[in-house]
C-alpha cells in the first residue's frame, strides 16, 4: 500500500512569519512586511540530476524561493528525492506519490518555508492508452504565511492527450480550487501544453474562475527539442498580485526550465489581479 501523503516538517525554528530564521539573510529582498513569496515549478525529471537541482537552488535567483513545486520527483530504494532536497536546502516537505516504480515511487512534491496545512490528493481522470498508461494526480496544500494563508495546486498533466481531455484532467484541480475562493491561490505545474491550441484551452477554462498567469505574452519556452521550444510549464494565481516572473532558460538542472513568479499577498488597499 502507498502512503499516499508524506509531510515531513524540518527540525528548525519558524519566526512570527513563518520563516526559518536561518534563512533571514537570503529573504531579505522577499519584502516579508507586505507578505511577498517567490513560488517555483520544475519538472524534476525524476531527479536524475538531482545535485544540479540542489546547486541550481543555490544561486541567487533561485535561493530566493519560498514555495517550491516538483514534478516528477521519486523516492527510489527508500530514499526520498524530495525529502533530501528539503533536507539540503532547509525547506519543509510534503511528498504524494502518484503511481509505483520498479525502485519504489514518481510523484509530486511541494517545499515551502511557511507550515504546509490541509494537504489534499486530487485523483485525475485516468486517459487509458496502449502503451504509456498513467496514473496522474494533482495536490493541494494551504500554506500559513504569518497570518495569512494561501491555497496552492501541483499539477502534472498528461503528455500524449488532446486538448479537451486535457480539460477534463485538470477540471478537479479548478474545481478543488473554487472550493476555497477566499484564499489567494495557485495552480502551476507540467500542463505539458506542446501546441498552442493546448494553452488556449486551458487559459479560457482557468480565466473563467478567475486564474491570470503572468507567463502568456511574450517567449518563455520551459524545454528544448532540438530546434523546437515549446512552454509546457505554467504558474496561474487568482487574488495575488504579481511583480515579477522569470523562466531560467539557461538553466540545466533538468530537461524543463525552471519558472518562478514573486507574489504579493493582497491586502485591502491593493486591487486583486
């Protein structure tokens, strides 16, 4: 039997923000007295280069992150890839496998520095094929930013479907998601959107409950196929306000580019985008 939901909480203090004090110094620019975090998605491609994941989470940009979102990340012969990430980087973690593997289990995680609540297994709808049929789930977890509490969804989307079941993997997340319409929220993940009809369906469904991504203008290509750079990865939030967002496209810490968005929680001066 699986244990489908694994948090593991990380022997360290956690201020009246929530944050690991020995990691004060590198939040500083996280701008903590109006509540700004920096989230991250990256599909780990079943940490083969799991040392390059940890180094690339040390460079400036990325050691800014507060919350991040791993696809495809496994626990093989009892070790835990997620749970040794955390254990470097100093984040807590919660691990959710989504199918068995020869070695043990591929699924998804999230890292936070803020207490992970109410973490949530979305089963999605299972696309039988002839070969290459898989399990695919999506996770949810509220996290605890000093006072405030947002919502956030993993999601790992099928690779070899079109685009209306596409829709209809991802409606349980929207739906989970409309669910809690009081907290700011994101949704963000390996959509694997390869054509651009891909993106236009799963934009028009995600705008009509209120989901804006900051990554829809402009070239923010998340792999590389020879000549072919298509954007399969996204973050979408409802209720935050976004300053900034980045894809690392020269990083090569897996065959996705990591994408990192800073989020403002808002507050009641501010106008939710």
């Amino acid at each position: 039997m699986i244990n489908w939901i694994k948090i593991k909480k990380q022997p360290h203090l956690i201020n009246s923000l929530g944050i690991n004090p020995s990691l004060n110094e590198l939040v500083s620019n996280s701008f903590s007295d109006t509540h700004q975090i920096r989230i991250l998605s990256l599909n780990a491609h079943r940490g083969k280069k799991l040392e390059r994941i940890i180094d690339a989470f040390q460079s400036p940009q990325l050691a800014l992150c507060d919350v991040i979102l791993l696809q495809e990340i496994e626990e093989k012969f009892r070790l835990n890839q997620a749970e040794l990430l955390a254990n470097r980087l100093g984040y807590d973690v919660s691990y959710l496998p989504a199918r068995l593997t020869r070695r043990g289990t591929h699924g998804l995680a999230i890292l936070s520095r803020y207490p992970l609540l109410d973490v949530e297994l979305l089963p999605l709808p299972r696309n039988e094929r002839l070969i290459s049929t898989r399990n695919r789930v999506a996770m949810g977890a509220t996290i605890k930013i000093g006072m405030e509490f947002i919502r956030v969804y993993n999601v790992h989307l099928d690779t070899h479907i079109n685009a209306l079941k596409r829709r209809n993997q991802l409606y349980p997340v929207i739906k989970a998601a409309n669910e809690y319409k009081e907290l700011p929220t994101i949704i963000a993940g390996d959509f694997n959107t390869f054509r651009p009809y891909h993106t236009i369906y799963l934009d028009e469904m995600l705008s009509e409950s209120g989901f804006r991504s900051p990554f829809l203008s402009g070239t923010h290509y998340t792999a590389k196929f020879l000549f072919w750079r298509p954007q399969l990865d996204w973050i979408y939030t409802r209720n935050l306000v976004i300053t900034r967002a980045k894809v690392e496209q020269d990083s090569k810490c897996s065959d996705h580019r990591p994408l990192w968005a800073d989020a403002v929680l808002p507050v009641s001066e501010q106008v939710w985008v």
